[in-house]
C-alpha cells in the first residue's frame, strides 16, 4: 500500500464552477494543503527518529499511518505518573514505581472502542469471550458500553457471555506452555465473536486460541485487546481492536497480575524491582 499526499481531491465541484471567489483561492489553496502535507510528514519522521531512505520513508510512512491511528501509543520515553497523585491502595504503595495508564483514560478508551466494535459487529448475535483472569475488568467495562449502545441506539442486537482461561505466564516471564481451559464453545458456531482480551505481546497465546475457536465456525471472529506491547519478540500479530500501544514493561493492575497479585488495583502501573522480588514464585 502507497502512502501519497496527492490524494487529496481538489478538483471542482459541479456547483464550484461558477464561483470566481473559489477559483481565485485555489492555487493557495492547493499549495497551502501540500504544504501542510509536507510539515505533517515531516512531524511523523521527526517522531520516528530514524533515518530512512526516499523509499523507505513512503514505506516506513504508510507503515505510521496505518499502524498508529487506531490506538493511542504510549512510547518509551513516557514514564506515566507519580503514584502520589493518585489513589493507590494501602497494601501496594511501596510495590508500584509509577502509574502508567490511570483508570479514567482506560475507561475513556474504553467507550470508544465499544463504539468502533459495535459499528463492524454490530448487525448480529455477538457473542463476547473473555480471556480469564487478566481480561476481566476491561470485558466488563466494554460490555457495559456495548450495553448502553444497544440500550440508547436506533438498532440492537442481542449480546450473550463465554469464557476461556487461559495461563502463559510465570513470574514477569512467558511460560512455554500455554493451557486453555475453556467451556464447551458450540454457542459460538455462527455468531460474531469477539474474544476480549488484557494484553497482547507475541500473539503466541491469540494465534492457539484463534485456531481453536474457528473449529467452532463462528460467522466473524474479531479480537480487541486492551494493550499491545511493542516487542521485537512480536512476529507482528495485531488485534482489530486496540486501546493502548505500550512500550516492552511488565505492567499490573486492571485485571492484569503479576503471580495473581496486583488484580485489585484499578490503574495500569509500572511495578519496582524489589514487588518483582518479594511476590516471586
Ligand atoms: N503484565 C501482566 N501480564 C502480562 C504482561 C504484563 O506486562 N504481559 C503479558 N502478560
Ligand atoms: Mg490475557
């Protein structure tokens, strides 16, 4: 796919023709939109902070657009928030180095995407799943928003419940087993499923999962995730859906554990060395 500036369309309109004012303006006009192109681009390279080829920056471009405009990325360089600006429970103060995602932005997020979903998905029987443990609290909070569109829009459709659990984690490391341990699934077979789940790194664990509920021949299987990691572990799975691109830290809270710890904590956070120490098994 070409990325080009020159798509945009400013040839007249039928009712244009006649207009002397327009025509007068359109040479600035045109030289105002490439220039505008040009900063944006130049904005986008500034950001990437590579340094690329003319092909490559058409690629490498394209690959920005079409990569970050459908997620809010979360670079590096961002450290999040000091905890002391937020409610962190007694028990987990000294565990938590940063807030990285508060609460109030995950559910904002989390509005949107319901409306995205039910946009595409909308038409039909959905059928949601939820990846236990670490999906939990963001299903929920998208079911609530998928609920309040069907309730509020001029159209609805019936939304019913399944869950899969599934385990790949061990300490801040990804096991090499992965089991899921699922219900029987033949609800599935000609729904709109849409597995909800915490964080995506690999997409080891999506890919089983994928290929183990297609035996079940839903009408449409989409996927949306709450995070992605940007890992060069990734082979470059990406969900349909995503709400935050995050940088390669192990982050807790919102569902999302480490050893089962930290699922009671409502903002996303960044844990010190010494929680990583002292919750280890
Ligand atoms: N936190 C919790 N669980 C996870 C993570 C993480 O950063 N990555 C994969 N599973
Ligand atoms: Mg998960």
């Amino acid at each position: 796919m070409e990325y080009s500036a020159g798509t945009i369309d400013l040839s007249p309109q039928s009712d244009d023709l006649g207009s002397p004012c327009l025509n007068r303006h359109r040479p600035l006009l045109q030289v105002t939109v490439k220039k505008l192109a040009l900063f944006i681009q130049t904005l986008v390279f500034y950001d990437m902070k590579k340094t690329v080829t003319k092909t490559g920056k058409t690629a490498a471009l394209t690959y920005w657009v079409v990569i970050n405009c459908k997620t809010i990325l979360i670079k590096d360089e961002d450290s999040g928030y000091n905890k002391n600006l937020f409610c962190i429970p007694k028990h987990y103060e000294e565990d938590i180095e940063r807030v990285f995602i508060p609460h109030g932005l995950i559910l904002d997020r989390t509005e949107r995407l319901a409306r995205d979903i039910m946009q595409d998905m909308g038409s039909h029987h959905i059928v949601a799943l939820c990846v236990l443990k670490g999906g939990y609290k963001f299903f929920a909070d998208l079911l609530d928003h998928i609920k309040a569109l069907n309730q509020n829009g001029d159209k609805s459709v019936p939304v019913t419940v399944d869950f899969v659990k599934i385990k790949s984690y061990c300490n801040d490391s990804p096991t090499e087993k992965i089991s899921i341990v699922g219900e029987e699934l033949s609800a599935l077979n000609g729904k709109n499923v849409l597995v909800v789940e915490d964080i995506i790194e690999t997409g080891r664990t999506m890919k089983a999962l994928l290929s183990k509920l297609k035996d079940y021949e839903p009408k449409m299987i989409k996927v949306v995730s709450l995070l992605i990691k940007m890992t060069n572990r990734s082979p470059g799975y990406r969900p349909d859906y995503i709400g935050f691109e995050i940088p390669d830290k192990f982050v807790v809270g919102y569902a999302l554990d480490y050893n089962e710890y930290f699922r009671d904590l409502n903002h996303i956070c960044i844990l010190k060395e010494k929680a990583k120490e002292k919750y280890k098994i």
